[in-house]
C-alpha cells in the first residue's frame, strides 16, 4: 500500500472517544439483576448480525464481552446519525444511576460488515476501559480518564493503543475462523 493510501485509511480510522452526551433512557432496566441482564446491546439487525459473527469467530471479542458482562455498565451499539464524514465509531457515556452506568457506541452504518466489526470491537475496548475505572461517571470524568490513560489525535478526542489493537485482531480472527469454516464446507 502506498503511504498516501495509508494516510487516507488512518484518517478514516479516527476513532473518538468523544465529549458529546447523548441521552439514553434508563428506566425499565433492572440494574441488581446481573445474571439476566446483557450488558451489550446493539439495536439495528444489522448491528445485531455482526456483533453475533464476531462472537462466533473471535475468542478476544468473546473475551471483552465476558469482561463486559461482568462489569456495571450496559453498552448500547447505535448507528450515528447523521453518519460523519471522517469518523467510523465513537463512545459515549450516556447517562449513570445507582449500580449502573450506561454508555452508547455509535458507528457509521455505511461501512461494510467487516469494518463495523472492526469498529465495534474497538469501541467495546474503550467501554472495557471505561468499566475498568468506576470513578467515570459522567462525560467530564470519562474525559478525565482519557486525558490519563489514551493520547490525544485530534483536540477532545482521544484514542488508546489497545482500542486500536482489539480492532485489528478482532477482524483478522474472524476472516480466519470464516476462511476455516469455507473451507470444511467445501469438503464435504
Ligand atoms: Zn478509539
């Protein structure tokens, strides 16, 4: 690849964890019950769909999921609307009540399947570290933590090297598992 293809592809690839805050509705969720409660919700079929082939074929995304769900905050994967030109995902935090914090992802729906399940699994590292640190509680303490623990790429929007890592891995485990199971398909 060339390096202007390579600039272009990185441009397309700011992922934000940004300062906006969007409201979520919190009621009708019963925070207590842990066992019962999915923790990562995504609300377009579409969105559904590809967070279910990248738990089929990624043990790091089952992983992060299983962090997740053990964690105190309900991730809900949106569509952004309207779609931004130069940004596929960004994190939220949405709103928090006692028990429970609630963040959104949204993402760009144009992309193709296996970008959305790159960018999702992205943004689902940063809901990890985000979980992690219990003391975020609202936007300004989630910028708080982010002027700690990530870099900044573009002023108020920050990133982590393991958030662009998860990405990676995340797609190349699921063309492998899909290759793999293209190819038991043929045999028979
Ligand atoms: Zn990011």
């Amino acid at each position: 690849m060339s390096s202007s293809r390579a600039r272009l592809s990185w441009l397309r690839r700011l992922y934000v964890a940004s300062a906006l805050c969007l409201a979520v509705t919190v009621s009708g969720i019963a925070a207590g019950d842990r066992t019962e409660l999915i923790r990562v919700r995504a609300t377009s079929a579409r969105l559904q769909a590809v967070l279910a082939d990248g738990i089929a074929g990624s043990e790091t995304l089952r992983e992060l999921i299983d962090t997740l769900q053990r964690s105190d905050v309900i991730v809900f994967i949106a569509p952004q609307v309207p779609a931004k030109e130069l940004i596929w995902g960004e994190l939220h935090f949405a709103a928090s009540a006692p028990g429970v914090r609630y963040l959104r992802v949204n993402v760009k729906q144009e992309l193709s399947r296996m970008q959305l399940l790159e960018v999702v699994a992205h943004e689902l590292q940063h809901a990890a570290e985000v979980a992690a640190a219990s003391h975020v509680v609202s936007t300004k303490t989630m910028e708080a933590l982010y002027d700690r623990i990530g870099f900044e790429i573009v002023r108020g929007q920050h990133e982590t090297d393991a958030a662009r890592a998860i990405g990676d891995r995340v797609r190349h485990e699921v063309l492998e598992y899909e290759e793999a199971l293209q190819a038991a398909q043929r045999k028979h």
